[in-house]
C-alpha cells in the first residue's frame, strides 16, 4: 500500500444552521484513485471541495476538523488557498471550459502562477496537458478555436487537461461523467488509470460501476456520515456494514 | 372523435379574441408613434434648407486692383469697414429706390450680417477676386418663411411682419431668378442666435456630446466597479442590503432632483461653473450611475458560477478569477446598460435647466468649461419662442436628438447582438 497522501480528521461541516458532515476521518493514498460513494445529498462532494477548500467560496460554509496534504494542515493560517489549489486540481461534475479557446483554457493557470516565462515554454505546457489528458491528438489542429465548442465528453477531458496544466499533486474530480455519454465516459476512466501513475485522484460518483471499475479503495457516505471507508475489493465484495450492503445491492440510493 | 367540441370552440374563440387586442394595442402605439414622427419631419426638414438672395458686389469699389486683396491677411479683411458699401451692393438690386423708408425695407429683406458675409466671401476667394461677384446672401426669416410657403400672403399688410413692398422686391428677384434655396450649412455648424435665420444647433451638439463624454468618463469606471465589488466582494448582510436598496431607488428618483443637488452642491459648495458640460456630466452622471450598476451587475449575476470555480480551481485568486473571466463575460452587458443610461442623459432636460445650461449661448463650447447649451434644452429655449423660424427648427432639433438616441439605442443592441456568449 502506497503512503498516506492525503488526512482528513474529524471533519464536521456546517451550511449556516444546517450540518453536513458528521466527523469524517479518512486517509487517502497517494497515486491511488479513492472513490466516494453514497446517494444524492450524503456529503460526498461537499467533503470532496473540503480538500481544495472550495468550500471558502460559500459565504455561509463553516468547516471544523483537521484536513492534512503530507502533513501539512491546510486549514492552517500560513496557507494560502490559491497555492493549494495549484496542487490540488478540481475538475467539476459539468464541463465548464472558459469561452475561450482551447490554448488559453489551458495557458491560464500556468500564466498567473508564473511557471513559464516565454510563449515556447507555454506552448509545451498547453501540448503535454493535451497529451496527457488524451487531448491533444484531437485538437491539436484547433487549438485556438472556441473550449466551448467541443463535444462533451472532450470539454471535460480539456478540463482535466486545464487541471494538470499547473503541475498538481492531487486532482479532486466531482461526479466527472455523469454528464457523458457511455463511450465519453469510458475513455475519462481509461484516462484515469492512466494519471494515477502520476496523481493522486479522488473521484466522488454515483456509478457503483464506475468506482469499481476505477478505484483501490472506496468510502461510502450516508446522511453526511462516512459509513465504511475500505479497499474497493472488500467494500463491493464483502461490505462490513449492513447500510453499505443495502447501497450497493441497490436496496436504495 | 377529432371534432372541436363546443368547450374547445369556446377556447379557441377566446384566443382569437385575445390576439385582436393584442394586435389593436400594437397598433395603437404604431400609430402614435407615426404620427408623432410625420408631425415632427414635416414640420422640422424645412429647416435644413434656407433661402439666399444674389447680390452683385463690385469689390473693385473697396480697392481699385482687387488682386491686392491676395496679399491682405484674413485679419485685416475682418477689421475692413464695408457696412456702407454692403448697404450700396444691395441698394444696387434696385438702383430706382429713393426713399430712405423703402431702402431700409429692401435692407430688411437680408438677414442683419449681410456686411459679414460679403466679407467672409471676400476671405474665401480673395486669391482671384473679380471685379463684380455674384455674393448669395441669407435672406431674413420673414423671406425665408414666405419661400417655404409657411407664410401666409393673404393675411392684411398690418398683421404681417413682412411688407407688401418687401413682397413686391422678393416676387422681382424670384423673377429675376436671383433666389436660391440652399442646404442650411449653418444650422449644423452655429450657435444659438436671436435671429431665427443665423441659429445653429452646432452648439447645443457639441454642449451635448461634451456632457454625454463627461458622463461617460465619471460613471462608466465608478459604475463598473461599484457593480463588480457589490456582485462579486461584499459579503451580504444589512449595509450591503442598504446599499442596494438606495441603488435601486436612486434610479427612480426625479431628475430634478438631481438638478437641485447639482444647484446647492456642485454649484454652490463647489463653485464650479454654471451652465457647463461639466457640471451637467456631472450631475447626469449622478442618474446614470444607477442604470449602469443595475445592469453591470444583472450580466454578472448571468454569468454561471461553475466559470468562477473553474478559474478558482487553478489557483487564481478571487480578483483574478472576477476580472480575467467574469467581467470580460458581464461586459456585453454592462455596454449596453451604459449605452442605454447614456441614450437617457442625452434625452434629460430638467437637471439642466436648473444648473444653467438654459442659458443663451451664441459661441460654440470648445471645452467642458464653456457654457453651454444642450439639445434638448434647445427644444426647450426654442419652443418658446414666438417667431415662425424657430418652430422648423424646435422640430429639426428634435429629429437631430431623435437621430443621436435611435443611433445610441442601435448600437446599443448590435453590441448585445455580437457579444452576445452562449453557453
């Protein structure tokens, strides 16, 4: 088993009033795909954005607990949110490419966090993210036309491909496929199983499939608890818990 | 089993119905508008035109070898004085008239810068002036008005201005074919005048445009940024609250008072110039602020979420996330509710009437700080004025504004138009 990458202790997360999560501890591996499981409203993506802390963006989100990137706190003073979102990637449940071209969804991050100093440096950026989000060969005759006017399934690859541009650690993807196709979707999971020799991948989905087929340990939520966390074999094969055992026969969710 | 039944007749009678008074309030208001429109043309288009009467001038009179007027600056042709020989040029037209009464008459039948115009001819063409030039003179606004047939002859001589004599001289040069109806250059270029036939709207176009930028440069960068920070920055809770509350109602404040603000304060307390651009920009500005806040920030709130989290995401910060990506989405927007604000200051008349751009402007402004009338104070002054010339051009000035706001409104929609992102 590879080390710890990613610690999260006694999470409780707090919408105004409303509590969300109920002490959440989890450790996520590094460059492993960890899969987060549950039905509609359990807290999966909501503990998911606690990771990049895209929580902060609500107003009204509290967040207590303990969050740890190799053992930094991230919720710590010190940390500035826009260098941890430089190494903690998000790609979003809708593609939501910049209406810009495809060259300059991916120039972004690179250009405000300085990593390239010449259009040649930029250009590599731009043709390895491609490449590596099994982009580029599809695009690369249309680099400077409109991200909005691919097809689904392609949008969001660009998006991964926009997430990796700054050199993440750890890329969080929320429910990446469930606006893809069947075929859209299956060559983002291919994709995954390649990045995960370079980044550590969380993957919160309501396919049960899709988490089996991707993933070396899964957590199942529920009511904003983390019922079972386990290696995907054993959550899908021998569940030690009688919710998870429902959830994953299909008894609800 | 598809036959109407008497339930659905009755449906489809009362969608019928309702499509005629939908179609009769359409009408309506298109018929409103055409007449307003044919009333205001037909009316105001004769004021691009004026009557001019040719008189033939022997400059040879002023000096003998008029070549020498080549070498003479324009300075010294203006400080020349030829009011006696301009009153004998036109004596000329009819050399028979003896009568002093009957000579001032003839004078009278030219508007008064008759010596002027001979001179600016004189200055125009001085490098091959003839001995005797054919000089077209504007007539008078009496003349002009019996040209455009908004004079009525009929009338007894003792309730016209003009004569029965000044007829006769007018009828003889018409004859004469000495009368020519020209493109009214002057209207567009001059500023205001007592005398119907020299006013301009050059000066209250120019007032215009230099307050319509005053207001463009004071509220777009404020109104813009107080959207952008209310929008995107400002927590919600009760100042902020109050503060779109006051937004929104300012909007639907009177305009006059604004103009009284700009009275006591801008005026007053400040001491800036009355009856300038400036402090009409400035006190338009304080209308259009709102129209531009209200809708820079609707086009910001169009702008889906999942753009912010997306730039977010990279590791931008807030401002770079709003300004590199937001903004540039709400700017369409925001042009078009500046436009639209601007196409009301234009429109706006009661501020500035009480800050003193109502005041009679001859020079035309070259600055904000000149004084300075505008268009729609213009329809004001002229409305009320009793001579027959100003009410052609009340309504061409009219149709000028008319022109500025449709052009404004326009561009107003091309730019939605070709901006317009879909997501």
């Amino acid at each position: 088993m590879n080390k710890v990458k990613i610690s999260a202790k006694n999470i409780d997360v707090f919408y105004g009033d409303k509590q969300a999560l109920f002490d959440v501890s989890m450790d996520m591996y590094e460059k492993e795909v960890t899969a987060l499981i549950g039905p509609s409203g359990c807290g999966k993506s909501t503990f998911l954005r606690c990771i990049n802390r895209m929580n902060d963006v609500i107003d009204i989100c509290s967040v207590k607990g303990n969050v740890s990137i190799d053992g930094h706190d991230i919720y710590d003073k010190s940390i500035r949110v826009e260098s941890l979102r430089e190494n903690v990637g998000m790609v979003f449940q809708k593609p939501n490419p910049f209406p810009k071209s495809i060259y300059e969804n991916i120039a972004y991050g690179p250009r405000i966090h300085g990593m390239a100093n010449s259009k040649t440096d930029i250009d590599e950026i731009v043709a390895n993210s491609l490449q590596k989000a099994a982009l580029f060969d599809e695009v690369k005759d249309r680099l400077h036309q409109p991200g909005t006017g691919l097809s689904g399934g392609q949008q969001q690859r660009l998006c991964i491909a926009r997430a990796i541009s700054v050199n993440p650690e750890i890329i969080l993807m929320d429910e990446p496929c469930s606006a893809l196709d069947p075929i859209a979707t299956a060559k983002i999971e291919e994709l995954m199983n390649e990045l995960k020799k370079e980044f550590t991948i969380i993957i919160v989905t309501h396919s049960m499939q899709q988490a089996a087929r991707v993933s070396t340990n899964t957590g199942f939520f529920h009511l904003g608890k983390l019922i079972e966390v386990d290696s995907t074999d054993t959550i899908f094969s021998n569940p030690g818990n009688q919710k998870t055992q429902d959830y994953i026969t299909g008894r609800f969710g | 089993m598809f036959d109407a039944s008497a339930n659905l007749k009755k449906r489809l009678k009362s969608e019928r119905r309702f499509q005629i008074f939908c179609i009769t309030a359409i009408s309506f208001a298109l018929i409103f508008v055409l007449i307003l429109f044919l009333n205001i043309f037909s009316s105001g288009y004769s004021a691009f035109y004026k009557t001019t009467i040719a008189i033939d001038v022997d400059y040879s009179q002023v000096i003998e070898d008029t070549t020498q007027f080549a070498a003479m600056s324009d300075d010294e042709i203006n400080k020349l004085d030829l009011f006696r020989f301009s009153k004998k040029s036109i004596y000329s037209l009819f050399p028979d008239i003896e009568d002093r009464k009957e000579k001032k008459l003839l004078i009278r039948i030219f508007s008064i810068e008759y010596e002027d115009e001979i001179k600016q001819f004189l200055i125009k063409n001085k490098e091959n002036i003839k001995k005797i030039e054919t000089v077209y003179l504007t007539a008078s606004d009496d003349v002009d008005q019996v040209r455009k047939g908004n004079y009525p002859r009929d009338l007894p001589e003792e309730r016209r201005r003009i004569k029965d004599i000044q007829l006769e001289y007018y009828d003889i040069l018409e004859n004469n074919g000495r009368v020519k109806y020209v493109f009214n250059i002057p209207f567009l270029t001059r500023g205001d005048s007592r005398e119907p036939e020299l006013a301009g709207v050059g000066g209250s176009i120019v007032g215009s445009f230099l307050t319509i930028i005053t207001v463009l440069i004071l509220s777009f960068p404020i109104g813009i940024l107080a959207a952008v920070y209310l929008q995107e920055f400002a927590k919600s809770n009760r100042f902020t609250d109050f503060i779109e509350i006051n937004i929104n109602n300012l909007a639907a404040v009177p305009s006059i008072v604004f103009g009284l603000l700009g009275l006591g304060i801008i005026l007053n307390v400040f001491g800036l110039p009355r009856s300038t651009p400036l402090v009409g920009g400035i006190v338009l500005s304080l209308m259009t602020l709102p129209t531009i806040i209200i809708a820079t920030r609707a086009s910001l709130r169009a702008v889906p979420p999942s753009i912010r989290e997306g730039a977010l995401a990279v590791g931008a910060t807030k401002m770079q996330a709003v300004m590199h990506h937001v903004v540039p989405l709400a700017m369409p927007g925001a042009l078009t509710g500046t436009i639209i604000g601007l196409a009301q200051a234009l429109g706006e008349t009661a501020p500035l009437l009480l800050i003193g751009m109502v005041a009679f402007v001859v020079d035309v402004p070259s600055s904000p700080l000149d004084a300075s009338a505008s268009l729609p104070v213009q329809v004001y002054l002229w409305a009320e004025s009793a001579e027959r010339g100003y009410v052609e051009k009340t309504s061409a000035t009219i149709m000028l504004l008319l022109g500025f706001l449709i052009l404004l409104n326009l561009t107003a929609v091309l730019i939605r138009r070709k901006f317009e992102t879909k997501w």
